[in-house]
C-alpha cells in the first residue's frame, strides 16, 4: 500500500506540471489560460500560432505520463495503473494551478504507451483514423481513448484495462463541450479557429 501510495503521489505531480503554461510564459506569450479556450494544453497552445510550441507541450504533457508509469514500475508493476490515472489527474487538476488544468488527452497518450506500446500505438491510429475521416481533432481524441480499454483487454491484466477505463472516463468528462458541440454539430473542424 506504501508503494501505491508513493507511486500515486510522484504520479500526480508529476502529472500536474503545467508544460503548456511553463512553455508560452518562456516564450514571451503570457498566460495560456487568458487565450483561446483556457485549457493549458497542446490544442490551445496551437491556438496561438506557435506550431513547434504546442509540438513541445504535446511531446513534454505525454512525457510527463509515461514518465510516471515507468517511475511507478520500480515501485511495484501493480502501481502502472494507479500511477497512470494519477498522473492524468495531476494533468486535469493541477495543484499548481488551483486545480485548474488541461483535458488529459497527451498525458494520457503518454501513460498508454508506457503500460503498453502496442495500446497506444493501437490508440493513435483510432485516432488518426476517426480525425481524419471526420477532419475533427476531438473525436478522434475522444474515439481513442474509449477504445483504450478495450485494446487493453486484449493485451494485459485486467487492471490495465480498468485503469485506462478510468483514465477514458475522465477524459470524455472533460471533453463535455466538446461532446455538446459534437452533438449539435458545431465542433470546430481541423484547421477551423474555434
């Protein structure tokens, strides 16, 4: 229990640093949180133009999750999927922050790929797969992570799936405008400004 706790906790800071905040600051842009829709995460970090800034915020927020994982894994194998649903929460209520974080999606995708590369790689063409057809970023983002699970049934224990299954839940809870605007049709197709 000590492991999953330690494990738990430097998951969730790590989680919680904020790359997309910490990236624009440095490069003279002011706080992402006053920009585009608030979150601080690679999709509104593009927002201000910036491509090899939003690139980083993706690399580093996907990072940041694998990172954890790998870390939990030198405590206990068991403590991967606690560590990956902590650090995803750390991403989506930052300490840091006042709890006020990004949606998940690149932490997520990092956690993913730590637990298994072949889930995440299974989870990126889901992605690339449903973006491409519907030219719409977060429904392939939102497609991706509920398949997660599912690939991972296939894959390993079941506790990897079911952490992932929390780690989706979270995420589409986030997404919930995305998926109001995808209801009413109005979700900005890629290359739309929002």
């Amino acid at each position: 229990m000590i492991a999953l706790a330690a494990a738990a906790l430097l998951a969730y800071l790590l989680g919680s640093i904020p790359f997309g905040l910490l990236l624009t600051r440095a490069a003279g842009l002011g706080d992402i949180r006053a920009m585009g829709s608030g979150n601080i995460g690679a999709t509104n970090v593009l927002r201000t133009g910036r491509r090899s800034l939003a690139a980083a915020t993706l690399l580093l927020d996907a990072l940041k999750g694998a990172a954890a994982v790998l870390l939990a894994m030198l405590f206990d194998p068991l403590a991967a999927p606690v560590a990956a649903c902590a650090a995803v929460i750390g991403h989506c209520v930052p300490v840091w922050l006042g709890f006020h974080g990004g949606k998940g999606v690149a932490t997520a995708l990092g956690v993913t790929l730590a637990l298994d590369w072949r889930i995440g790689l299974a989870c990126c063409s889901a992605w690339l797969l449903v973006a491409g057809l519907s030219r719409i970023s977060s429904a392939g983002a939102l497609a991706a992570i509920a398949l997660a699970p599912i690939f991972a049934l296939a894959l390993q224990p079941w506790p990897v799936s079911l952490g992932l299954a929390i780690i989706a839940l979270i995420v589409v809870l986030r997404h919930h405008a995305n998926i109001a605007r995808l209801l009413a049709g109005t979700e900005p197709r890629i290359g739309q400004s929002k």
